[in-house]
C-alpha cells in the first residue's frame, strides 16, 4: 500500500468479539461461500457427516471447505432465547467479549433477528452483523430499536453481471441479480435512516475491480464507509489494485489499526472531502499450540490465519464453538469448551499479542 508504516500512528484493538452463525439460510449462492465452515443444511437433511453434499447440492449453494475441514454437524436457526442467552454469558464468563457480531447464511432472513440483538444488547454487548442486504430494508427499522450498531455489507458486485457471474446456475439472472442489487441499496438507505453504521467490504482481486469500488463510494459513499479487502489468492495483484484506488482518489493514510489476538489489520485513509477509507489485509497469525502441527499451517491452505471465535447451534445438539473454519474438527460443545485448554490458550493468546503488539508499536491498546 502506499503509506511508510514507520510514519502513521498505529492503534492496537484486543479481539473481545464472538461471531454467531445465526442462520444457515440464504437467497444468494456465491461459488466462493465458505458459510462459515458448515454444510448447507438444506442441502444436507438427513445425511451423516460422511454424507454431506460437499459440491453444490439443490439450493445451489457452497461450502468450499466442507471436503476437508472434518465438520461432523449441521448448522440449526439460533433461536432468540434463554438458552441463546445462557450461551453468551458463558462465553464472556470465559473469554473477555464486548461484541457479538451475527453471521449466517444470511442474517436479515432470521424472522427473530430484532429480538436476538436485544438479548445481546441487554447483555451489554455491542451488535453487529455481516450481511447481503437482501432483507434489510424490511427488519432494520426494527433491529435499530433493539440496539443494532453496525451492518456490514458484503458487496460482490455493482452491476447485474457482475453479481450473476459469481452465482451458481440456478441463480445465474440477471433480473434476480438486479433485483438483488436494488434490495442492497434499499438496505444501505434504511440502515442510514435509521442510525445505523454501515460499511461495504469488497473483495478486489486485481486491477479489473477497481471500478467496482469506485462505484460504490461514488453510488453510496455518503452514506457509507467502503472497506477493501485484500484477495487470499493473489494478495500481490490485490495490494496493486487497491493502491489504484488510494491514488485515483487521492487518498491520504491516516492510521493503522491492528486486531490483537485475530489476523485482521487494516488502514485507514482520508478521501479530499474528509471521509474515510479502508484497506483490510491478513496478519499470518496462528494459535501457538493449537495450529503449530495442523496439517493446514502453511501460506498456501491457511492463509487466513487465526481469525476468532465462533459460536454455532448444532442439530438436534448443543451450541458449539470453533476456532478454525479450515478445522471445523476442533469444534467443541460449549461446556466443554469453556473449561477447555483451548479456551484458555485463546485467553492467553489475546493477552499476549496485545502486550506484544503495544509494546512493538509503543502505543497503548483501545
């Protein structure tokens, strides 16, 4: 990226955030999905886990690390309950969490969604959500009430063709792809309306995308803040496009935030009209005991890194929590978890790299 790391502060954020798959459901089907490291269940009624569909199933959707991440349950609708309840303070008895951040499947189809985010709200938790847009026009209003803070948009494309082409056949249209595109944009405005924050996380590749991303921020960029991803498959073409766009725009860097504890960092850019920018990237961070002999820890099958913790509800089971989508085999049942050597190897990791990191960059942690 164009910036010297050496001359923008630098602020490091401890990880105290819980991603919660709330719902495996979803009305688009993207052919790099990783649904976070589960089998579709509509897909998958029925089978055993020897028998998970791993392609494409009926619905058309993906897991594109179900043929070697070892995952051995379906994912079930977390209901807005005691027990969901039970199951946050639990975690946060274990692991210092200030956030919940909701993920699916596509949270906004979740009919209980307003009533979920109140329970974390209540909790004292901050709520957030990762999502398409497709639904949110309809249950914003109504999540902003319950204590929603931000929504996170994840934006795969900014034309019918665009979006079309990364969906598998049966969702191939271009009349749903536009339509898609129209409930994402009504999305952003109810969420603006209404006083939550918004983002736009996109993806780019290469240089080719870089049109993408000047049309959300010229199309939305009022009411929204565009975070750029970096690609996992070529992070050099990727690192190339973004600095296109940094100096298409005229953007100047302005701070560098560092997750500790997770493999998120990213930079933040001032546009000419004052507004911000981002450019997120990978820190190749991995658990010190639990990753050190997985088969996985190398750049080419994990170049994701540790990334946090995540909380799922299985089947006809319990909740579960993982460390891994790559590893979907060391997820384990709550209680086992919080009593867990893991657990604490977490706990530990958190507190050590943000000791480290604050001490590298002489800047106290947030």
């Amino acid at each position: 990226m164009t910036y010297d790391a050496h001359r923008i502060p630098v602020t490091v954020v401890p990880d105290r955030t819980l991603r919660v798959k709330i719902i495996d459901a979803c009305g688009l089907a993207c052919t790099f999905c990783h649904n976070e490291g589960t089998p579709v269940t509509a897909d998958n009624i029925g089978h055993k886990d020897a028998e998970f569909t791993v392609g494409p199933g009926r619905t058309g959707r993906v897991s594109i690390y179900l043929r070697t991440n070892g995952a051995d349950f379906l994912p079930r609708r977390i209901e807005a309950d005691t027990d969901f309840a039970l199951a946050l303070a639990a975690v946060r008895g274990s692991l210092s969490t200030d956030e919940v951040h909701f993920t699916g499947g596509e949270p906004t189809l979740h009919p209980e969604l307003p009533a979920l985010i109140g329970i974390a709200h209540r909790l004292g938790l901050t709520v957030g959500l990762t999502s398409n847009g497709e639904n949110g026009a309809a249950i914003l209003p109504e999540c902003a009430r319950a204590g929603l803070d931000r929504i996170n948009l994840s934006v795969f494309g900014t034309t019918a063709e665009e979006l079309a082409a990364v969906q598998a056949p049966r969702l191939a249209s271009l009349k749903l792809a536009a339509r898609k595109l129209a409930a994402l944009g009504a999305t952003v405005e109810a969420a603006s309306h209404h006083g939550v924050r918004v983002s736009a996380n996109i993806v780019i590749p290469d240089i080719s995308h870089v049109e993408r991303v000047l049309r959300v921020i010229e199309e939305h960029g009022r009411r929204l803040v565009v975070r750029m991803l970096v690609s996992l498959e070529d992070s050099g073409a990727s690192v190339a496009a973004m600095r296109e766009v940094v100096e298409h725009l005229g953007a100047v860097p302005v701070q560098r935030v560092i997750t500790a504890g997770g493999s998120d960092q990213r930079v933040r850019y001032r546009l000419p009209d004052g507004r911000p920018l981002y450019a997120k990237s990978i820190r190749p961070v991995r658990l010190p005991a639990t990753c050190a002999d997985c088969r996985f820890n190398n750049d080419r099958d994990c170049q994701e890194g540790y990334y946090g913790v995540r909380l799922y509800r299985a089947q006809d089971g319990p909740f579960m929590v993982g460390v891994c989508i790559r590893r979907m085999d060391l997820c384990v049942p709550l209680g086992q978890f919080v009593m867990s050597r893991l657990c604490q190897e977490v706990a530990a990791f958190r507190d050590d790299e943000t000791k480290r990191l604050t001490t590298l960059y002489h800047v106290p942690a947030r």
